[in-house]
C-alpha cells in the first residue's frame, strides 16, 4: 500500500449516500429520504436529497429520530422517478460511501430491485458484493478503535464536526463526508496510504494487520496515544443519545 500517486485519494470521486427509512427490515419497510453528496479534489461539489412518497405510514417513532412526517411525503415525486433521478446523479467512476454501508446499499438495492432499476447500474454498486465502495464505519473500527461508540454523531463529535441537520438523509452524508476527509488525512499520515486500492484494502484489515502496518510505516505510539486522548476527551463532552441503530 505504498503511495505511487499522492494526488489518487484526492481526485477520486467519491458520491457519499446516506438514507432514512421506516423500519430496519429492507423487505418490509422502505426509504422516505435519500441524500448524496459528491466530494472531488477535497471539496463538496455536489449534493442530492429527496423526500419520497410512502406507501405506509411514518411510524411516530421514525418521525421522532428524524422529524419526518408522512405529510411531509405527500405530492412528492413518483418513486420511480427519484431513484432514475439517484443514478443519474451517480457518475460511472464514482465510489460509493456510507456509514455503515451496508444497511443503506441493502435498503438501495432492494428499492432499484423493486422499480426494476437494477440492469442501470453499471457495476452493480448496491449489490451485496465486494465492488468500488467504502463503509466510514468499518473505517472507525480501524482508525479510532478507542472510541466506545462508532456511531456516526459520536464519530463526528470527536473530530469535532459541527452537526447540522442530524438524522436527516442530506445532513448525515454532509457530516459522513467530512469524517471520510478525515480518515483519509489520517490514511496518509500515519499509514502512507494515498491510492483508492490502498483505501479499500485497509477497511478489510485486522486489528492486528492495522497495528502491525502502523509500526512499518513507524506510526509512534506517541502519535496514536494523542489522538486516541483527544478523542476520548471531546467523547466525555456527548449527552447521551437513545435512538433507533442502523443495523449491520
């Protein structure tokens, strides 16, 4: 995973997704917000966010985490519609993020399944295999081990990320993107990894794989015992949040 263009991670495009959705069961519940942002050359360049029609009812509990209301889903653009509007929005050499990708590629894939939508893309992006993709989560197992919770509000807490909008689909890619421009400083830094395959391998590493590639790269143990107690101490500063988990 030697750097052989420094310049690689900061030109890939990358599309950051995230969405909100009735329940945790992709066979029974369905989305009702997408939000994307495309980050390029360090910057947002663009962004994405639809509400969409629900052929349920918002249960009150999923309006209580993100203020979503099934009102607010009437008169919006036909489902079909939205997701043709998604992939348009998604460019051919695009990596796709989240966190905790899983949970939102499985929920993806079925509603293009269910639209017959899924012969438009092109490789399968949101299929259950291994393809151009990258989870923030597994990549906060890795790079903040220390951290008790992974949780994307903790995780953008310890770098000290303003949070707007939280729990809303656009507002949680917004604030994923600026936790992946993080990680990927902290990828060049303390494991002189620069390329978008240096990138995908390390989110499948070990910890010990992690630990064993930090000493050959001579990350110190100084270095990572700072940030670790950086991050536990904006951690003291987190009220204690109860809400629904994204499953993975």
């Amino acid at each position: 995973m030697t750097a052989m263009n420094n310049d690689e991670l900061r030109c890939t495009p990358f599309v950051i997704v995230d969405v909100e959705t009735t329940g945790l069961c992709p066979g029974r519940h369905r989305i009702i917000e997408l939000g994307a942002v495309r980050l390029q050359k360090d910057e947002q360049t663009a962004c994405f966010q639809r509400l969409l029609p629900s052929v349920e009812k918002v249960p009150p509990f999923i309006t209580r985490f993100t203020g979503i209301t099934t009102d607010m889903l009437t008169n919006q653009p036909s489902t079909q519609q939205t997701y043709e509007s998604l992939l348009a929005f998604l460019g051919d050499d695009d990596v796709i993020v989240a966190h905790n990708l899983p949970f939102d590629r499985k929920f993806i894939h079925a509603e293009l399944a269910r639209h017959r939508l899924n012969n438009r893309v092109d490789p399968p992006r949101f299929s259950d295999e291994r393809q151009r993709v990258v989870c923030t989560l597994r990549l906060a197992r890795r790079l903040l081990p220390w951290l008790p919770s992974k949780k994307l509000c903790h995780v953008v807490e310890a770098f000290k990320i303003p949070i707007k909008n939280s729990h809303r689909a656009l507002g949680d890619a917004q604030m994923t993107t600026e936790v992946l421009r993080r990680f990927i400083d902290m990828l060049h830094e303390q494991y002189d990894i620069h390329t978008l395959d240096g990138l995908l391998e390390f989110q499948y590493l070990s910890g010990k794989q992690v630990q064993s590639l930090a000493l050959r790269c001579g990350t110190s143990s100084t270095m990572l015992d700072h940030a670790k107690m950086r991050s536990l101490n904006n951690l003291k500063r987190l009220p204690t949040i109860k809400h629904r988990e994204k499953a993975i």
